[in-house]
C-alpha cells in the first residue's frame, strides 16, 4: 500500500509532533476569535464552540458497499446532536465533516490530513477495510490527533501499520475482532460437519490475504492445532480473473471445505470458475465476499448455504444508547426508511460514533487531544455491537468485539437470510439454525 512517506512510518518525526498539534490548536482558537463578529453561535463565548469530528469511509469505488449505510447511520446520530453535547459541563454544537476516500488508500490518507490540517477536526472516525483505516490511522498518528476506527481485523490494521506489540501506538484505537476469533468461529462452523478436514485457501496478497495466511498469527496454526489440513496455492494478486490453477490444486487434495478471504466480485469469478470446472465442496466459509445481501443474491440459487463470519445482526442482544434502540428495531428502522436489507458495517458505523459521543462526554477538556486520549483509553462502553473497552485487549490500541458463524439461506427468490449457525465462545448471541452442507457438494 502505497502512502506518504510519513504515513509509512508513524513513529517519525515524533520529536515535532507537539509543536505541529500545539501550532494546528492554537491557529484553530485564532480563526475562532477572528470569526466571532460574523458567527452569531459562537459571538457569546469560545468556551461553546463547534467540535469537530472528521470521518472518512469509502463511499464509492470497488469498497462502496461497505458505507451504503452511512447516510441512514448518519442522519440517526445528528438526529441525536441536534441540541449539542455536554462536554465537562458545556453544550457544544457537533459538526461531523464527512470525506470519501474512494476506495483509495492515497485519497484516504489525503483526506484525513484534510481534515487534521485545514479542518482542524478534534477527532479522527474512520471504517471500512485496512486500505481505508490504516492510512487514515497513520495520518492522525503523524500528527497527534485522536482517532477511533473499526471494520477491520485487528491483526491487518495494527501490525499493517508496522505496530509493536510492547509499545503500540500514541493516539490511534481500533475495535474489531481479529483472525485468530475467525479462524475458531470457522472451524467451529466446520467440526459441526463430517469432512475430510482439508481446507482450500484463497488468500490473496493484500493486507488480509497476508494476515490471514501468517504463519505465527493468522489461520494455519489454529487450523493445524484442530487437526485440518490446508491447501494454499499462494499469494495472488488483487484483480485475478483466473482461478484455474486454484481449483486444479483443491480437486487434486480433495478439498471438502472451502475458506479464504476476497473482495465480492472476485469470489463470484470464482465461484462460477469452480461450478464450470466441477469442484464442489461440502463446505464454502468465505470472509468479506459473502457481507452483503446484494452480492449473495448476485450469485443466484448457488449461493444457497453459503458460510461467513456474522459480526453484528438483528439476532445481536445489544442495544444503542444513543437511539435507544435494539439492534433488531435499528435493522428494522432501515430496512423501513431505504427499501433495503440490512447489513452488517450499518452496526458497527452506528457504534463508532456512539463510542466517540460516549467519549467526549467524558473528556475532561475538549481542546486538549491529551485529554481526549485520555477519555478514549477509559472507555468501558455498552454499544450496539457490544462492549467496548481498550483495558486489557491484546495490545493497548485494540478492543476485540464478538464474532459468530452463519450461513445464508434462500428466502423468497432472490432473497437470502443470514442465520447465526455458530455461537461457541459468544452464548450471549443465541443460535438460529444449524450449518447445512452445500446443496451442491460431491465430486
């Protein structure tokens, strides 16, 4: 991933980071009192100014899907703020200052130093996949500015980012579950069946190609310790149309279960790449193809009992605090006011600004990032999602969230429902069906 030459290393020129941060705060408090005669709400006292949040998601290109949410998640939270916020004993107005990072990491990194730089954005929001979060992260890192992200495994955004596990990092704090949660919801999934127990992996070379491939931190160790076996075919590159040599090599070792982590047209070259060439595994779990309804429908009677991870559905216990709904009413109210089936990134988008709302209230002194932090590292949050806390994660920056396994079932053409299959280890979230072989599996 390409970024500047900063964002590749977070931890330079750490020596100008105070004075860089001192210089953006106090230019923001002059623009502030130079613009006191024209801006009626802010004439009365500088104490009640505007807070800031800065929030980058790709709203369009190849990552769209994964904000289609955002204006209804959006809309609900400045809904909320209408009549400000109480931040250590003064209303302040809330101002969220949107970007879209096109699904660019470069644009995503531009535009967060946007935000940061001429902006001046007291806080940093940011989701949707390492090739989004991680440059945005970096740019808030470089220039002492707190940011809250999520919608990312763990092990991509912190070790992507080039993290220490003894140090971590200053000002950046992600929530997310991580590879090593999904690999034990898969194979939780898969031991519910009778298999050969050999996995065909599709890992592509990208962030979470290698993540999940890693030898020490990603699926082999967990698979191995649970006695499959893995067929990997390598590293490709994003953009392959041609999964020949793939499906060669899983019919060969007789692959009964398919696992692997693609983006959605790239599973559904596949997909119909194997079905063409006749491999038929009685299982196929797939990580980010397999999120959103449209993409499943997109597949046709073939994606029928599909598998994936569920990090947050209607079936969820949680609620919002914020909105004071379930998260079976907030899917409900969706689906209601868009005409379209909810979707998982809506949960987690709605809690990243719950959380950061939960945060400043509790901040001490809103033009102080020191005190802002602060109040991030103390959070002991209940969201929609569920618990949010960085005290006692696997390293300081992360907090990991629940995860189950589900799988997608044919409704009323062309519709699929996602059913929770797998709770082990989250009894909290119950169970709505069991795991069902492929329709289709047999040699």
């Amino acid at each position: 991933m390409s970024h500047t030459a900063d964002a590749n290393n977070p931890t330079q020129s750490r020596s100008n980071e105070v004075s860089r941060r001192e210089f953006l705060r106090s230019s923001a408090s002059l623009a502030l009192l130079a613009s006191a005669g024209v801006a009626g709400c802010r004439s009365s006292a500088a104490a009640n100014r505007v807070v800031k949040l800065g929030f980058v998601s790709p709203r369009t290109g190849s990552l769209a899907a994964f904000s289609e949410a955002d204006p209804f998640v959006l809309t609900g939270i400045r809904k909320a703020l209408a009549s400000g916020l109480m931040i250590a004993g003064k209303m302040h107005p809330v101002e969220i200052i949107e970007k879209d990072s096109k699904s660019d990491p470069n644009r995503a990194a531009e535009v967060a130093s946007d935000l940061i730089k001429t902006d001046r954005v007291d806080m940093v929001l940011t989701a949707n996949t390492p090739e989004t979060v991680n440059p945005v992260a970096d740019q808030a890192e470089i220039n002492g500015v707190p940011c809250i992200s999520t919608d990312a495994p763990w092990q991509p955004y912190f070790f992507g980012r080039g993290g220490k596990m003894d140090t971590g990092f200053e000002w950046t704090y992600h929530f997310f579950w991580g590879t090593e949660e999904l690999a034990t919801v898969y194979t939780n999934m898969w031991s519910s069946l009778l298999t050969n127990k050999v996995v065909g992996a599709l890992w592509g070379n990208d962030n979470d190609g290698n993540a999940f491939s890693d030898p020490r931190q990603g699926f082999p160790p967990i698979l191995a310790a649970k006695g499959f076996k893995i067929i990997d075919s390598g590293r490709f590159q994003p953009g392959t149309n041609d999964f020949s040599a793939q499906i060669s090599a899983f019919k060969n070792a007789h692959v009964e279960i398919l696992t692997g982590v693609l983006p959605p047209p790239a599973f559904a070259t596949f997909w119909s790449q194997a079905a063409q060439q006749g491999f038929k595994p009685k299982i196929a779990t797939m990580a980010k193809a397999l999120l959103f309804p449209a993409a499943v429908e997109g597949l046709g009677e073939r994606a029928d009992r599909l598998s994936t991870e569920v990090w947050w559905s209607p079936n969820h216990p949680f609620r919002s605090d914020v909105t004071g709904q379930t998260a079976a009413e907030f899917c409900a109210d969706y689906e209601k006011q868009t005409g379209k089936q909810w979707t998982q990134p809506m949960g987690f988008k709605h809690a990243l600004f719950s959380v950061a709302l939960d945060v400043l209230k509790r901040t001490t002194n809103v033009d102080s990032p020191d005190a802002i932090r602060e109040a991030i590292q103390a959070t002991k949050y209940n969201s929609i999602v569920g618990p949010v806390s960085w005290q006692g994660g696997p390293v300081k920056n992360v907090c990991k969230t629940p995860l189950v396994g589900g799988q997608w079932i044919a409704a009323n053409k062309p519709h699929f429902n996602l059913l929770v299959v797998n709770d082990e280890g989250e009894k909290e979230i119950p169970t709505q069906a069991v795991l069902q072989p492929l329709v289709s599996a047999g040699a």
